[in-house]
C-alpha cells in the first residue's frame, strides 16, 4: 500500500513542497509568528529552494504566509476577531452544504458518509478521528455538488489550518462530534434541508466553542480584543 509521504514523491517538487508545509501547519509543527526561511525549509524537505519559494508563494496566495518589515517570509497569526468572522462564515458555508446535500446527495454518498461516522466512532486514536471527520466533511460538501461553494470552503478550510490541530484532539468533543454526525445523518436521510442546515451550523459553533477554549487555555488570546463587544462571542 502506498502511503501519504510516498504518493506526495510521485508529486512535482512544488506541489509536494506545498503539501507538506501544509500538513506541517495542520499538525502544529510550523506555528504562527514562525519564520519560513527558504534555505532550512529545503533541509528539512530534501529539496531543492526553488519548490520552496513556489511553496511560499501560494502559501502566501492562500493567505497563510506574510511577509512583516525586516522579517522575510512568516506563518501569519489570526487575531481573536478574524477566529470569530471565520467560524461565522464556515457555520454559513457548511450548512448550506448541509442543506444541499439533503436534495441532492445519491444513496450511496449518504452511506459513505455513514459508514465514514461508524469509523470514526469507533476509533480511540485522536489523530485518525480527526482525519475521519475531515473525510466526513470534504463528502459532504461534495454531495452538496455545488463548485463554487466547494471552493469558497476550501479557501476558508486553508486558512483555519493556522489554528493548529483539530479540536477533534479533545476526547470529550471526538464523542460529541460523532453524535452530532449522526443526528445530521438522519436528517440528510429524511431529505429535511432546513434541519440539516440547523444542525451543521450548531456542529460547527460547538467546534467553535472549545477552539475558543483552546485559544484561551494556550494563552494565545488577547484579552482585551476577546471581550471587545463582537455580538458572536461565546
């Protein structure tokens, strides 16, 4: 069986390079505020610097990289407000998927999407729940089948990347989760647009809530943008 690291081999060195880093700043390994110099990323990679800068380009492209005074190339820092307009839009976004999904999903997606949830909840290794759920979601945007919204998603799922791991990494939130999957599930059976919808967008402000926590735990809001009256503060 071919695995991740090997299938990315067969990729060009670019694409690889952006791969990589990506997965990089899903796990938490480059963290925001981290300086991104090409030289020590082409060590570290086995390539050459030229793939790098392609890399940290569309890194830059994707709004994960800037580039402060003095300072050359840095995974940029979210800011307290830009978390809250974030989960805002995926709770938008995600649920409109929902809502599609529940008109125009075939049989067989709903029973990936199924079979995907039965996975995810039996497993008890943080690392394969979370990689699950994000299976479980990319199918149900796509039997959604709508591209544009596809790619709007994609855009926002790039940038919530610098957040770090999953709050599926919560013992606590990887049962919940699973639970709120299957409510949506039966909803998406039923073909009741609305109530999928409404209970997407609950999914995601509960993810929300205790990426809030994490926030706050790590140290890493600030205290006085956090109580600055925005009216979607949990």
């Amino acid at each position: 069986m071919t695995s991740p690291s090997d299938a990315m081999t067969d990729l060009p060195q670019g694409q690889s390079a952006y791969d990589r880093l990506l997965e990089d700043i899903r796990l938490g390994a480059l963290l925001p505020g981290a300086r991104l110099r090409e030289v020590e990323l082409a060590a570290r990679l086995g390539i050459s610097r030229t793939p790098v800068r392609e890399a940290l380009r569309r890194l830059e492209a994707d709004g994960l990289v800037e580039h402060p005074p003095r300072q050359g190339a840095c995974l940029r820092k979210l800011g307290y407000a830009e978390v809250m307009e974030l989960y805002e839009m995926r709770a938008v976004l995600e649920g409109t998927a929902a809502r599609l999904a529940a008109r125009a999903a075939s049989e067989l997606e709903l029973l990936e999407l199924s079979e995907i949830n039965t996975a995810m909840r039996g497993s008890d290794a943080p690392a394969d729940v979370a990689r699950l759920n994000r299976q479980f979601h990319r199918s149900l945007i796509n039997a959604a089948k709508n591209r544009y919204l596809q790619r709007a998603i994609g855009a926002m799922a790039r940038t919530l990347l610098i957040l770090g791991p999953s709050t599926l990494f919560d013992p606590a939130r990887s049962r919940s989760a699973a639970q709120e999957h299957d409510a949506l599930l039966s909803a998406l059976h039923a073909r009741d647009g609305m109530q999928a919808e409404a209970l997407m967008r609950a999914h995601i402000e509960a993810a929300h809530r205790i990426r809030l926590r994490q926030l706050r735990d790590a140290g890493l809001m600030d205290g006085a943008e956090a109580t600055g009256g925005h009216d979607g503060a949990v």
